[in-house]
C-alpha cells in the first residue's frame, strides 16, 4: 500500500505541472485580458478609464509579457517562495484573500456535505427495502423537486418566502447588525436563522442524487441470491441489509467521494453568490469572469491538488471498503 | 438663464469668493468627535476648521450621528463608495432647482484671466488634511513636480491637461495661492476639472493636493530605491510604483486607511472585507448654514452583494438607507411594492443616458458599411422604430422616446435634434429603403444588399436584461425587410469586438449629452459610429481608419478645434451647439429611448436627498447633491 | 410472434406462454404491469408530441407581442355565466396601470364572454418548413382577447404557447450532449476498471486533468472564437458537445469501481473460459451487471442537462433569448420580480420537474423489468 501511494504521489508532480499551465492558458483564452475586463466592469456602471491609463495598468501588470513568461513568474514564485501572487482585481495578495474566506468556506460546505450524507444513505436504503411504499415516492417527489428546479431559483423562492411568510431576516450569514459584531450567544442564534436556507438548498441538490443512486444498487444487491440465503438462515431484516449489500451499494458513492475535497474547498459558488455567502466561491467565479489570472490559476491549482489527493482517497477507500478490488 | 436648464453657464474671468465673511461664528460639531476633545485625543472644532469654512447650504438642518446602509458590487464598485465623497477645487453641486452649478470647494477664491489661459485659485486659510497637518501649496507643487511631471508616476500625459501638447504650468504665488497656465485658450478647463478632477493616477483624487508629509515616503524623488522596497514589501506589493496607479496600495483613499484626506469621510475598513466603512473626517472643511461642521452622519458602511437579487432582498428588508447604484427600472413596481415592508421610499432622479443602436460605419464588411454610409438607410434605420412600444413594455412606460441628442435640462438641448428622425413611421421607411436600391427581396420576406446576400445586421449588447429591447427591435426592423440578429454577449467580448473595429451594430447606452464639452468624443465618433475614425484623428493617423474627405465628421473635428482654442464660453458654445446639430442630423446614432427615471432607494430615516437630479457621469453621480447634507433621524 | 401465436393450442396455460417468451416480451409483460411506469411513458410520449407540433398545440406565435396584455395572470377558464351553463369558456380582460407602482391590474370583464373554440385559426405559422397553416387545437375568437393558460411574460407573449416551442429545443439540442458524455463515460470508465494497470492509471490522470480545467473560460472563448453570426441553438449544440467532453468523469469514475470489484466475479470468468471476446465480456455480461446504476444515472443526467443550460445562462454564458427553450424561460423568472409578482413564470420549473420525474418513473419500471432476479 505504501509503495502504491508513493507512486502516485509522483505521478501527481507532472501531473500538476501539466493542469497548471493548461489552466492558466485557459483562464486567458477569453478575449481581452485583465484590463479590458475592468474597463468593460467600469463602462457598465458608467465608469471610463482612458486607453491610455489601459496601457499603463497593461505594463505595470506584466501583462504584455509572453503567457509562458507570466507563467514561470507566477509558478516559480509558488514553487520556490510559496507566493500564490497578487490579485489583479483586489490589488491584495491571493493567499490572504482566500485565506479570510476559507475557514467558513469549510464550515458550511461540510456541514452541508455531512448533511447530504445522513440525509440521503438511509433514505436510500429505506427506499430500495421498502420499494413502492408512500415514502419511497414521496422522497423520489421531493429529491427531484429539489433536483429539477435550479438551485439558484429555488434559494431564492426560500428566502422570499423566508422574509414574506416567516418574517425573518435573509440573505447573507448574519443580519447586518451582527456582521461586523464579536461572536456572542445571539450571534450563533443568528446565524442559525441564516444558515438553514443554503443547507436546505444545498443538500435537496446533493442527496436526490445519492439517494437514486443507493436505491438503485440497493434493489439490485437486494435481489441477489447470496441476500435471501442469508434472510434464510434467520438473520434479521438489519443485520442482512446493514452488513452486505449496503457496502456493496456504496461502491459508486466511494468512488467519487474523494471529488468532495475539492468541492469542499470551493464551495457551492451559484448557491453561495445568490445567497451572499461570504465563501470562496464567488471569488473564484468574478476570478475567472474578470480573467484575473493569478487569483484564479492558484485557486485552480489548489483545487487541482485536492482532486489529486480525492482520487487516491477514494481508491484507498474503494479497496478497503470492498475486498474485491485488489490494485496490481 | 431658463430656470428649467440645470446647467447654470459660468462666465469666465469673474473672482468668486466663498466662505463667511465678517460674521463671528460659534461652530458646532458632532458629539461623537466632542467626545474625543473631551478626552483630548482631539483638538476643538474651531482649531480643525479653516478660519472661514466653506458653506454648504443643507436643504434643512440636520441632527449628528448614525450609520449610512449602502451596498457595493465588489472591487469594481469602487465609484460607488468613491462618488460619495470626491474632492475637487470646483464641483458640479445642484441649486435649488434642481440645477447644477460649479461650486468651489476647498478653495477661498479662483479667477480666471481673460483669455482663460490662466487660472489662479486659493485654499482656504487653516484648511487641513484629515491628520491635522496643514494643507498648503507645498502639496500643490509636490503634486506637479513629483507626480503629475513624474513619468514613473504618470506614464504619459493626458492631453486634457495638455491642449495643443503643451502640459499645464503651475506658478506656486504663497503659501495658499497657485496659478496654473495654458499655452493657449482652455475655456472649459474648470468644467474639466470638475469632472476629471487633475487626472492620473486617479480621478478619485482631489485636484491639485497630494499630502507631501505622508506620500513623499513613497516618491522616488524623496525616498531611496532600498525604502522605496522596504515599502512596496510592507504593503506587500510587487514594485513600488504598484503603490501610486489608480489602485495604488498607499496612495489609493480606498484601500489605506493610513492616508491623509480632505473629504469628508475616510476609510476605516478597506475591502476586500464583507463591509467597507468609512468614518467622518473630523477636520472637514465645510459647515452648513448654522455652524455645524459637515458630515452629519457619522459613518458609512457599504455590504457587499454579489448578485443583483441579493441587493433587491436588501432592499424589501430595510437594510439600506440610501442606495443610488446597481438598481434598474425593470424593478420599479418590485421596489415601490416593498416600500411598506422595507420601510423606505424612492426618490427618483433623471437619466441621461439615452439607449441607442449604433451602426458601425467602419465595418469590415464593406457592402454593409457602404449601406451605413447611405442616409436615406440611417433615416430608414430611425424611423422604423416604435419607440412607444418599446418604452411601454421594457421601461414600465417611464422614459421619453429620443434622438441621440444633447437631453432635455441641458444648455445645448434643441427640440428639433431631439426629435429627429423619432416619428414612427414603417412605410416611410420601407419606401426610403426601396430608394436607397434595396428594393430585392428573399423567399423569407427580407430585403437583398447589392451583393445579393440578405440584408441582415447582428446586433451586440453586453447586458441580457436588454435580451428583451432587442427582440421587439428585431420584430420593427422585420417589417421593413432588415434581418435583425441580436446577440447577448460577455462584455469583455463586446468590449473587444469594438476597440477592434470587429461589430456590426451595438445597443449602448449612449451618454454625455448634458455638458458637451465636458466630454465631446461621443460626437467626434469614440467609442461608437466612429471608433476607428476618431482613431485616425486622436492619433494624427498613426492608427485607425481614415474618413472619406467629405465625411461631415472632420466637420465636426475642426469645429472642436476651434471651440478648444476659443477665448471665450461664448464663442466656443457657438462651435458645440453647431457639433450637436451635426451629430444629431447625419443620424449616426439611432436614438430609441431616454429621460427615463432613475431610482434612488433612500430610507424613511434619511433627509435632505433631493429629488429630480440629473444622474451623469459628468456631474460626478451622487455627488451633485451634496452628500455631507443628508442625515438620519437620531432617537 | 405471430407464428407461435397461430400454431399453439386453445387450452395452453399461462406458464408454458412464458416458458415460451422472448426476453423483451417479458420486460414488456412485468413493465405494464407498472402504473406509475405507464403512464409516466405516455406522459413523455405526449410531451414529445407536443414538442413536435408545438405549432399546433399552442394557440399563439410564441413570438407575438401583445402590449395590452403585459404579465397577465393564468386566464380561469369558466363553465357557467350568471348561473347558466355554455360550456367551457375564458372573460375578458379590463387593463389598468397604477400611477404609483407602475403595475398593470387585470381585472375579468365579466361582460365579455369568449367561448373556448377547438381547431381555432390564429396566427400563421410555417410547420418545419414543410407547410403553412393558421390551425390551432384551441383558442378564442377575438381580435384583443386571449387564452392564456400559463399567463404572459413582460412583454405579453403567451406563456404556454412559449413553454411547449421550449420543449422542442430543450428536448433535442439538449439532450445531444448528455448523450455524448455518457457513452465516453462508460466506455472509458469499462476499459479503465477492465483492464487496470497502465491503462487505468493514464484514464485516472486523465480524469483529474480534466476535472481541473476551469469551464467558464473555456466556455467563454469557445462562445467568443465562434462566429457571432452562427445560429445561437447550432453554437449551443456545438459547445456542449465540447463539454460533453470534459463531463463524463464521475460516470467513468463510478463504473470503473465497480467494474473493479467485479472482474473477478464467477460470471465473468465463466464467460472468459467460454472464449469470449473482451468486447462481448463489458457490453454483454459486466455492463448489463449495473443497469440499474446506469439507468439512475441517466435519469440523474436528464435534469441536470436541463438545469445545466440555465446554470450557464446564469454566468452569462449558454442559451439567451431569443432563442426558447425551458431554460430560457427559467431565467425570466429567476428575480424576486417575477417570483413575488408573476408567479406563473414558475411554470417551465414545474415542466422540469414534471419531466424528470417522468424519466425517473419510466427508469424505474424498465430497471424492475429488466431485473433477471426479480420477481
């Protein structure tokens, strides 16, 4: 096991050069650069910024340099200084810009993933045992109302009926007047009160998912001959579920749960701009629609790390979970 | 002058002086900074204030205090806090009437010569940055010698402030007076300044003051190359020029809060934080008519929003107490509905832009632009507009249909420009296409060009919400025989496709027409019909594309350089009304909808937020009515 | 079929006629034997109809724009005027604007009473470019007045008459895409769990590569490198394609787990000493393993292809007006606007759902017939 994570640990290093700078090609594939993006930004708000001034923020950025020397300029500094650079946009450093939002980045999108997970395996395999019964159908109904209407348009259905029928504060994490105030009993209570919505829109998105798909492996697991052999030697409805077809069913959910780190670390972003979260999200999305490239290649990297790490997580997992599965 | 025009003319080489005069005044300041002189971390008012502060007439006395709600966009919305509180020696304010009028602001007198070739201002005595230390023309020559002569500051020098490529001069007199010199004539210099303020590195700064005690620290002519390092490290930016630009680290009032200013707040918590706040300055320059020291509110904080909805739900709850940007007309019945519940109402103002398809007359596709080039289709392209329908389905039925022409309130405004070519009138149109050698028509109904492809135009905008305007244009242009291909686009790509002469057609929103001089490139073709010619004359046809030699728009370029270097407002008005008439004729620019309102959310708590401005660009937005006036009741 | 039918005798019972079926014979029997199933198939059948004679179906041009009937409410449809009954029929509508909100008032006009005509003549349309037509299955005979089943949007186009436009696109150029991403996800994710070693660790590199790139860039300068002249719903078609590309690594991921876990499986092996050709081996005995996995997510894929488009659009990317299609439509009503004023713009939300549920039902029922072991 040892020898095997080692090797994959060196095939992550030219796997990463390579992501890297694909990304950061891609990231300036659209048209214009940085400067251009700013002044589109600025002319729609009614703002101007001269050509004049356009070329000079172009020299002071470096940005009419050759892509591979902006490249080297940015990866050696993280290779060698550990310095993700400098945002464009926030004239601030990438580190501390992601830095402030990550710990609540984390907070929320793994409450919301746990969330997902207790929701949706029990519910699944209650609905594979009990296939055709009333909550079988109703969790079909409602996972795919949660599935089928954009979680965009359905965050904001909850926080207009959140504020018209419920009369409580929305949007964002706190109401403003506990935003800038020190942390106090009545501050979680707030947040509480916010953050029932992004975890109701987030895991109704999640768990139909997963619950389909544990249905589904469940009812064919369920119907094999190894499960009624063991019903018939008298063991009870639980022990026979619980302890085989389950983990069996659980197969595809481990083999992609390694792709959560990533996604833990960026957060839902569409959820997280309707809702004013205060996450990393919405960074990386104005990142890559301004083409701010430092901003958005470091995160992209980041992220490309932890889909590196997720996939050798899950396949450690894949094997551990299912005696079958044996790496060569 | 007409009471209606908002525009009041200055006449040039008249001395206008400010400030109080012979009265003994007892000032009044707010008790959050009495606290302070109680405490002695502060000195008293009357030693902040300028021994004859400036007098901001507030439209009713207000209480001290509070916090001011707002919400901003983002690093991009930076203009939104930035408008709230510009500086300059001159500043577009509005009058009773709604009018605006240049008013001087940190200064005690200016005077301009006859020829306005020179002008010579004044600071106000005991004027001081937001640190105490006294402002002086120390700081005026430290500006001109050490950044606004300084190429590693300032690359290039704008020709704004260097007409006939002669940079201004400045003659330093004493220690609060300065003159600045042209080389030739500059009739609207003090309208320019109060638009541009001295330019780079950013108009966000006061004209002509730098605070030399604070930034000489980080200007190459006082500091080192090691402290200049030592420097840029700690503000942890990559060279030290990164700290003067327009988002200079140190220089920029947005993001140091360490740094000496003269408005009337000061940052206090720079983005990227989730709120960005602003606190009174307490050695502001200006009282109002009572001897109360401006601002009245105590601080401003600004949320940030991420989706355009996020600021509406703000809005329905009563979190904000003045909310001038990032609001639309296609809300209106959304924001009056909620008024009750978010306990607010709205105050509308007056828009200026006047939403326009703009044809491309440089087009690469050459038998398209040889059709642009021919009247008869610009005339077919204007009059084949409903402008009511569009008015009555996608602006509520609240703007008035118009002509790319100066607006209504303006000095320049003329009736008949601003109607031109407006009439509905598809048969009219159908017919003037006929004659313009159109008469061909495909199986599907659309008319032929003289290559035998059909007549189609794709039409560009940045904005979805504009998705709609379009599809009822594409119905219009349908029935007289023109395919219409509206295209929603990323506006970076929208952007790009006009610097490289790469469209065919755009909806903008087409500004500018208040004080023409201000800004005159709309009609001299920049950024629209044009883009390439005005190219060709900005660059003296280093680039660009040169226009035919009978193109009226060197008509119009030569009336600009002769209004530039006319002596007097008079004479030079004369140039720009005939520049409009021009403009406005040749039909460059179809004109569908303007005038419309603009909605300013603003709380039932907040005061003295006039109502009936013009919202422009030029006149600095928000800050025509005078922000250090309004106030919010206090229990 | 029918020979077997012909020649067996009258008394045969029930066993021997399924000792005798056809594998599809029997999927089908078990399958109608499952209502939600049915009727969730009809359900789509009548949903691809409408899509195809969309022109029909609608009562209006889903282009036409009424000023006068700005963000009308759904129109009630009546049976009984003052206590009579006339059949069903729709009022008029008295419009108003309120000076203070700007908001248009409907009120019924009880005065005018418009019956419900089938096989109505209305606006002209042009059926595929194959024939011309004005015959609608329903409308009203009024030159002012309409039938708006589903409301109107802004600028007074009939909502149902857009919805049911929608489905053609949503229903086709959509699906496209979806497709694409699923046959690379199973065949990359079979040869990866298959035959492991080199081969699976190139695929696996592969899928982290991929999973990394940044899509909204790369979106952003394909809509941008394309000519801005090409038809929007062709450029959509196009770049989903190209997604479809980098959209097949969770499906490839999951089956190859589980492709893994049962390599080694008895079946397969058996199958493997009767000489079985490694082709036959994945699509014959170990991809039919996992029907129902695939067939969930396929009923998974469908939503999230529709939602996708408006995920996009949301960026300021994907499908815009005025091309129609549900996603489209959805964007009209992602605003407090719509929501607290016009909630009938929610209606493409409610075809959504609808749909997939509809998928889902009909997955379900093939899975169960398809089930060897069941019963």
């Amino acid at each position: 096991m040892v020898a095997f994570i080692g090797r994959r640990a060196l095939l992550a290093i030219p796997t990463l050069i390579f992501i890297s700078f694909i990304s950061f090609v891609i990231i300036q594939l659209p048209p214009g650069d940085y400067v251009t993006s700013y002044a589109a930004q600025l002319r729609q708000q009614g703002d101007y910024i001269s050509i004049a001034q356009e070329a000079i923020m172009r020299q002071n950025m470096g940005l009419n340099d050759p892509i591979l020397v902006q490249y080297w300029r940015w990866i050696s500094n993280i290779v060698f200084r550990g310095d993700f650079g400098h945002s464009l946009e926030w004239n601030a450093p990438v580190g501390t810009l992601i830095w402030d939002r990550l710990a609540l980045t984390l907070a929320i999108s793994s409450l919301s993933l746990v969330f997902t997970w207790i929701i949706a395996i029990p519910v699944g395999v209650y609905s594979a045992t009990r296939q055709y019964s009333i909550l079988d159908h109703l969790f079909t109904v409602f996972g795919f109302l949660g599935k089928g209407v954009p979680d965009f348009l359905l965050a904001l259905i909850l926080m207009w009926i959140g504020f018209i029928y419920l009369q409580i504060d929305v949007g964002g994490l706190f109401s403003p007047q506990y935003q800038n105030a020190p942390w106090s009993w009545d501050k979680v209570v707030n947040l509480l009160s916010h953050l029932w919505i992004p975890l109701v829109v987030l895991a109704t998105g999640g768990a139909a998912g997963l619950i389909r798909v544990m249905r589904a492996n469940m009812l064919d697991e369920l119907g094999k001959p190894y499960v009624e052999t063991a019903y018939a030697q008298g063991l009870s409805e639980r022990q026979v579920v619980w302890n085989y077809p389950v983990r069996v069913a659980l197969n595809p959910f481990i083999s992609t749960v390694g792709w959560s780190l990533p996604a833990l670390f960026s957060g839902d972003v569409i959820t997280a701009v309707v809702l004013n979260l205060p996450t990393t999200g919405p960074l990386l999305l104005q990142a890559l629609k301004m083409q701010d490239m430092y901003l958005a290649g470091s995160f992209i990297l980041i992220l490309s790390v932890f889909t590196v790490i997720g996939t050798l997580v899950s396949d450690i997992l894949l094997a551990w979970f299912d005696p079958r599965i044996r790496y060569a | 002058m007409n009471s209606k025009k908002w525009i009041t003319a200055l006449a040039a080489g008249i001395l206008c002086t400010t400030g109080l005069t012979g009265l003994a005044w007892a000032f009044q300041e707010a008790p959050m900074l009495a606290e302070q002189v109680q405490a002695g971390t502060l000195p008293p008012v009357d030693e902040r204030l300028p021994t004859k502060p400036t007098v901001v007439n507030a439209l009713e006395v207000g209480q001290y205090g509070g916090t001011w709600r707002r919400a901003y966009s983002g690093p991009g919305d930076r203009w939104g806090p930035t408008k709230l509180m510009e500086e300059r020696v001159l500043k577009w304010t509005a009058d009773a009437n709604g009018g605006a009028v240049l008013t001087p602001g940190y200064i005690e007198s200016y005077a301009v010569n006859a020829d306005s070739t020179e002008f010579t201002f004044t600071l106000l005595d005991g004027l001081k940055w937001s640190d105490g230390v006294p402002v002086t023309t120390e700081d005026v020559a430290f500006w001109y010698n050490d950044i606004f002569l300084n190429r590693k500051i300032v690359p290039t020098l704008e020709p704004t402030f260097a007409p006939g490529g002669v940079p201004l001069e400045l003659e330093v007199v004493d220690a609060r007076t300065f003159k600045v010199k042209f080389a030739q004539p500059y009739v609207y210099f003090l309208q320019i300044l109060a638009k541009d303020s001295t330019g780079e590195p950013s108009l966000d700064r006061p004209s002509f003051l730098f605070p030399k005690h604070y930034l000489s620290q980080f200007n190459n002519n006082y500091a080192s190359e090691d402290e200049l390092t030592a420097a840029a490290k700690k503000f942890n930016v990559a060279a030290w020029t990164d700290l003067w630009g327009s988002k200079g680290a140190a220089t920029a009032w947005w993001s140091n809060p360490d740094l000496p200013v003269i408005t009337a707040w000061k940052i206090n918590t720079p983005p990227p934080a989730e709120t960005v706040v602003m606190v009174r300055n307490p050695y502001y320059y200006a009282v109002d008519q009572e001897g109360n020291q401006l601002p009245y509110i105590d601080r401003i904080e600004h949320r940030l929003y991420q989706d355009p909805e996020t600021l509406n739900l703000m809005i329905a709850q009563g979190q904000l107490d003045m909310q001038d940007r990032g609001l639309t007309l296609a809300n209106y019945t959304f924001y009056k509905e909620n008024e009750g519940r978010g306990s607010y109402h709205t105050v509308n103002w007056k828009d200026t832009n006047i939403w326009s398809l703009v044809p491309n007359m440089t087009t690469k596709d050459e038998v398209l632009a040889a059709l642009f080039a021919d009247e008869k289709v610009r005339e077919a392209f204007s009059i084949a507009v409903d402008r009511e329908l569009i008015i009555e389905l996608t602006q509520s039925g609240m703007a008035q249909p118009i002509q790319a022409a100066p607006v209504s309130g303006s000095q320049y405004y003329n009736e008949e420009l601003s109607t031109h070519w407006t009439e509905y009138d598809p048969d009219l149109a159908n017919q003037l296409l006929d004659e313009a050698g159109l008469d061909k028509r495909d199986d599907a109904g659309f008319r032929l060009r003289p290559d035998g492809k059909r007549f189609s135009l794709v039409v560009e905008t940045s904005d979805a919400a504009h998705a709609k305007t379009l599809e009822l244009l594409t119905e219009n242009y349908a029935q007289v025989g023109i395919e219409m291909l509206p295209r929603v686009i990323d506006r970076t790509q929208w952007d790009n496709n006009r610097a490289n002469n790469d469209f065919q057609m755009h909806w903008i929103p087409f500004d500018r027409m208040t004080y023409l001089p201000a800004d005159p490139r709309r009609l001299m073709g920049w950024d629209g019909f044009g883009n390439e010619y005005f190219k060709w004359y900005s660059t003296d046809g280093a680039e660009g594309i040169e226009p035919p030699a009978d193109d009226p728009v060197r008509e119009i370029w030569a009336l600009w350089d002769k209004a530039s270097q006319s002596s007097s407002v008079e004479e030079a008005d004369v140039s720009v009304n005939e520049m409009a008439r021009i403009f406005t004729e040749q039909g460059w620019v179809i004109g569908v909808y303007g005038e419309g309102p603009v909605v300013n959310i603003v709380s039932n708590t907040m005061h003295n937020v006039q109502a009936d401005l013009v919202q422009d660009d030029i006149f600095r937005g928000v800050g025509l009515a005078r922000t250090q006036q309004f106030w919010l009741d206090q229990k | 079929m029918t020979d077997s039918a012909l020649e067996a005798p009258k008394t045969r019972d029930h066993k021997e006629d399924l000792y005798t079926a056809k594998p599809w014979q029997l999927i089908w029997r078990r399958f109608s034997k499952h209502a939600l199933a049915v009727i969730s198939l009809w359900f789509l059948v009548l949903l691809a109809l409408t899509a195809i004679f969309a022109d029909q179906v609608a009562p209006y041009d889903p282009f036409k724009v009424q000023r006068l009937r700005t963000l009308a409410p759904p129109t009630g449809i009546h049976l009984f005027h003052e206590g009579q009954f006339i059949g069903p029929f729709v009022y008029g509508l008295a419009r108003e604007r309120d000076p203070n909100t700007a908001r248009v008032i409907y009120e019924a006009d009880t005065e005018k009473v418009l019956p419900i005509q089938l096989f109505y003549q209305g606006d002209d349309y042009n059926f595929f470019g194959l024939f011309k037509s004005n015959i609608h299955l329903f409308g009203v005979d009024d030159r002012r007045e309409q039938i708006n089943l589903l409301g109107t949007d802004d600028l007074g186009r009939d909502v149902f008459s857009r919805l049911m436009h929608g489905g053609r696109v949503t229903l086709s150029a959509g699906l496209v895409g979806v497709v694409f991403a699923f046959i690379l996800g199973l065949t990359l994710g079979s040869i990866s769990g298959y035959f492991g070693g080199w081969i699976d660790s190139s695929i696996q590199r592969l899928m982290e590569f991929i999973r990394s790139i940044p899509t909204i860039p790369l979106w952003m300068g394909l809509a941008a490198a394309l000519p801005i002249a090409w038809d929007p719903i062709f450029v959509y078609v196009l770049i989903t394609l190209i997604l479809a590309l980098i959209g097949w690594t969770h499906l490839a991921r999951v089956v190859r787990g589980q492709f893994m876990a049962i390599r080694n499986e008895d079946f397969v092996m058996a199958a493997r000493l009767a000489g079985a050709s490694e082709y036959r081996i994945i699509t014959k005995h170990m991809l039919p393993s996992m029907t129902s996995y695939i067939i969930a997510a396929l009923t998974l894929a469908v939503p999230e292809m529709i939602l996708g488009e408006t995920a996009l659009s949301f960026l300021g990317l994907g499908l815009r007006p005025p091309v129609v299609s549900w996603g489209v439509l959805l964007q009209d009503a992602q605003n407090l606007r719509s929501i607290s004023m016009a909630p009938w713009l929610l209606s493409p939300g409610l075809a959504v759902v609808l749909t997939v549920l509809a998928f889902n039902f009909l997955g379900d029922g093939l899975r169960d017939a398809a089930d060897p072991y069941g019963q």
